[in-house]
C-alpha cells in the first residue's frame, strides 16, 4: 500500500513536512497543475508561469533523487482542473493507504482539504507548515487576550524567541526600530544595482507557450520574464541582494524613481512565498552580512522585520481571522476599480509608472503598494474585494494568505484596525518626497486646489470628511482632524465639490 503525498505550487521546499518521512521505495509524490488554481481570480501571465515551471523543476529534482513523482500537467486531456478532482483520480491509479498535505497557504483550499478524508473514505493528514518562524497555533497563543494586535509587538516576542539582533535581553542599538532612519529620497545620480535576470530554459519556455494558449486575456505580458524557477536561482538571487543592494537597502527601501522598478529591494517575495526560499535562512544571509561589516544595523533590522514581523504577523492574523476577516468594511468604500488598473491610462503618472511596471514585471514593491495604487484606493473609496482581486491577479508573490491582510488592512483599512492603527492616507507631498514621478506629471503636488492641483490632495481632505465619524476619534488621526477642523467652510466645500467631480468620472 502506497502512502499519496500532495506538494501544492506554493510548497517547493525539500524540507516540506509532507515530504519529511518520504519513503522513496512506496510513496508516490502528486503535483498537479490545475486550471482553477489560475483562474479562480485571472492571475497575471508571469505569475502563472513561475509557478508552473517552478513546479516542473521541483518535480524533476524530486524524480532525480529517486523519487515517484505523478505529475499531472495543465494540458492534459483528463486534467478534471482542480484539486479534489485530480485527487479522486489518483486515488483511482494507486492502492492508497493514506494522503499526507501540508497545509495550504489559503482558507479556499484549507477548507477543501478538511472535507477529503470523509468524501475519500481514506485518512487525510494534513501536517503543520513548518517552514513558517511561527505556528498558527503559536501566533493563536500570542494573540489571546489582547484587546489590539500590534505586529510591533509581535516583532519584539519574535526578536526574543529567535535571538536575532539581540544583545542579551535587550535589542541591538538600543532600539527595536530603526524605521525613522529608513525614509530617505533617492538621490538622482545614485545608480541602483540591475535585478538578477534568469533567462528561461526549455521547461520554462514551454510552459510559456502553453499559458500564452490557455490564458491569452489574462493581465501581463511575458516578453520581459525573468524570474527564477529553481532553488538554485533563488538562491542566487538572495545572494545578490545580501551583496549589492542590503547595504543601501535601509536608506531607500521607501524611494520610488522612474524606470527603476526594483531600486534597492530584494525582490524575494516569490521566491519565499512559493517554497523556494525559506525565511530562516533569507534573514540568516541578513544577520551575517551585519556580522561582517557588510550591511549596517538599520538596513538589516529593516530587511529582517520585514519578515520575521510584518509575514509571520500577517500569517498569523490571517488564519486567526478568516474567513469573516475578509468579509469587513469599515469604511463603507463600494466604489467600483476603476480601468485604468488594467490599462495604465491614466494622467497621474505615479499610477501610470507603478501600473505600467506592475503588467511588466508582476512586481511592485512594498511603497508603490501601499502609498500610490493603495493610498488612491483608500482615498478614492474602492470597494475593498474589487481592490484585493485586483492585488491577488497582478503580483508574482501574491498568496492569499499574505495580500488579503495587507491590502484590507493596511492599504484600505477595511478591517477597522485590526491590522493596522490608522489608515495610511497621504496627499501627494508624501509621493513628491519618496518620488520623482511628480516632475513629469501634467498635476503639481504643490497645488492644492484648482486647475493642476494633485488629485491626490484634494482627496485627501475629502476622504478626511466623508469618514469623519469612523476616524476623527482615533488618536493618530488627530493632527489632519485638527487642522480639517480650522478650515474655512468655503474651503472645505471647494474641496469636496472638486473630489466628487473627480471621482465621478472615475466611473
């Protein structure tokens, strides 16, 4: 008897718990590349590619150590195109004793799994995802009690538990944070490090052949991949990030310049949130570059809370919450996405740039996210599943589990707090700052009112007005309060007459 043992797209890791106890005489390892997997949202080409060929090589890798791999391809004639259903029929190929799965990264396919054992008749064993720095069960643990959940928190237990950046009890520096050092512009004649470029191989061009079939109208462009699909390569590709961009990582990691769509990030996501990476040893390559004398204290404190706090509390909250977390709207936003998300057509050129580089490259960093398409989100009041759909299709390293919490909480504040403790509104001052896409814009940050003023000022204010009553009693809302409360009457009116024209014709 035959023990079935699942690997999902995003569960390439070797050190996989479901693959712990493998037994390479008998068990039979199941990949499956399923239609429903790319299309319950239109995931962006790239995306789809990545993990397909990524898939490929892991199953290779697998069968080179003597593994039975069935591999189950996306054009297969009895592909029955989804999880369950391609279970069912390989549970018809072999004498199955039991499935072992790892947990899944998504509450959808969570619950598909839960419902296995009783629909097959056969033991399911769905095991703890351990590549993750924190349990679901843990996390649960910290959580119960607190009236707020505060991912700087979560940080300074998990900086405890594992030690690092720690001089005994107390934090390296003397501080746990060194995000005020973090928010410099960048210079124009800094010249930024090119992104590692992984030329596709036969599988991956294969592969490319076939989504271009499948999917045609899916959003993206595949001209320009060139990712890894390989541990090797993203281990190459982190190895470059320790050595030419961590250093300068710090400084810049809230700057935008056009035409630089990678500036200083590590550009990693993928690569973690599909098993390739693991998070361990991502913020080890960190912690030695700091050991050495590479890379300063602030830039590697900022790289590590990245994922050490912000993914590991995001996975936390996510489970903890779902599925009801996703159905909350506390500001009420129903204001459908508007085209221009799909087609790059618009005249504010920080949305243009940050659209444009997204359909290149399924990648925008953490700023272009949060404070261009997300602040406009928030400010414009786009209904939050449309925004979150949005986020989920255009993004490599998209998963459910990391984008719902980060788009609905911290970009939209859909969720009321939970996640973050004020929305995260800025006028377009904050985007002159961090940005040059001000320079080449037909509107002017410094206009205010008017014919040329930014959108994203008027905005602003009217977004302050209209959810007034939800926000003005939060305390870190009230400075603007403060100052909206000064403003003439005729102002604010002008103000409002100016946003809602603006916004109808978003429609």
């Amino acid at each position: 008897m035959t023990t079935l043992r699942l690997v999902l797209g995003d569960q390439l890791s070797r050190s996989l718990s479901a693959l712990s106890d493998l037994d390479i005489a008998d068990d039979v390892v199941l990949m499956v590349e399923v239609r429903e997997e790319a299309t319950y949202v239109p995931h962006h080409q790239q995306k789809i590619v990545l993990v397909l060929s990524a898939m490929r090589h892991f199953a290779i890798a697998l069968r080179a150590e003597g593994v039975r791999v069935d591999y189950v391809a996306l054009d297969d004639p009895e592909n029955r195109g989804s999880f369950t259903d391609e279970l069912a029929r390989a549970l018809d190929r072999y004498p199955v004793k039991r499935v072992v799965v790892t947990e899944p990264g998504e509450w959808r396919v969570w619950e598909a799994m839960r419902g296995w054992e009783a629909r097959f008749g056969i033991p399911v064993e769905i095991r703890e995802d351990r590549r993750f720095l924190c349990s679901r069960e843990s996390f649960a643990t910290w959580a119960e009690g607190r009236k707020t959940l505060r991912m700087e928190f979560f940080y300074r237990e998990m900086r405890r538990r594992t030690g690092w950046l720690m001089a005994g009890n107390d934090p390296l520096g003397g501080r746990w944070n060194f995000d005020v050092e973090n928010r410099k512009s960048l210079p124009p004649d800094l010249k930024v490090p090119p992104r590692p470029v992984f030329a596709p191989d036969a599988v991956t061009r294969e592969v490319m052949v076939r989504v271009a079939e499948h999917f045609p109208d899916h959003f993206g462009e595949l001209e320009s991949f060139g990712w890894g699909v390989t541990r090797e390569a993203a281990l190459d590709a982190l190895n470059h990030f320790a050595e030419a961009c961590l250093p300068r990582f710090g400084d810049y990691q809230d700057a935008m310049r056009s035409g630089e769509d990678f500036v200083f990030h590590a550009v990693l996501s993928p690569y973690l949130n599909m098993g390739l990476l693991e998070p361990r040893e991502v913020c080890a390559a960190a912690l030695q570059a700091l050991e050495e004398g590479r890379a300063p204290l602030a830039a590697v404190e900022g790289f590590v809370r990245q994922i050490l706090g912000w993914r590991e509390f995001v996975r936390g909250l996510y489970w903890l919450r779902m599925p009801s977390y996703a159905e909350s709207n506390f500001l009420g936003a129903n204001r459908p996405l508007p085209e221009f998300f799909w087609t790059a057509k618009t005249d504010l050129r920080c949305l243009r740039e940050t659209i444009e580089a997204t359909r290149r490259n399924a990648y925008a960093h953490h700023i272009q996210r949060l404070m261009i398409t997300g602040n406009f989100a928030l400010l414009a009041g786009l209904a939050p599943a449309e925004v979150e759909a949005w986020y989920l299709v255009v993004y490599a390293d998209a998963f459910e589990w990391v984008e719902l919490p980060n788009t609905h909480g911290m970009a939209l504040h859909a969720d009321g707090g939970v996640l973050g403790s004020k929305p995260y509104a800025a006028s377009g001052a904050y985007i002159d700052r961090m940005s040059d896409y001000c320079s080449g814009c037909v509107y002017s940050p410094k206009i205010k009112l008017g014919e040329g003023a930014c959108p994203f000022n008027y905005l602003y204010w009217h977004f302050l007005s209209v959810n007034a009553r939800r926000l003005e009693g939060n305390p870190r809302m009230a400075m603007p309060y403060r100052t909206l409360a000064r403003m003439a009457p005729e102002r604010r009116a002008a103000i409002d007459r100016q946003a809602r024209r603006f916004l109808d014709c978003l429609e």
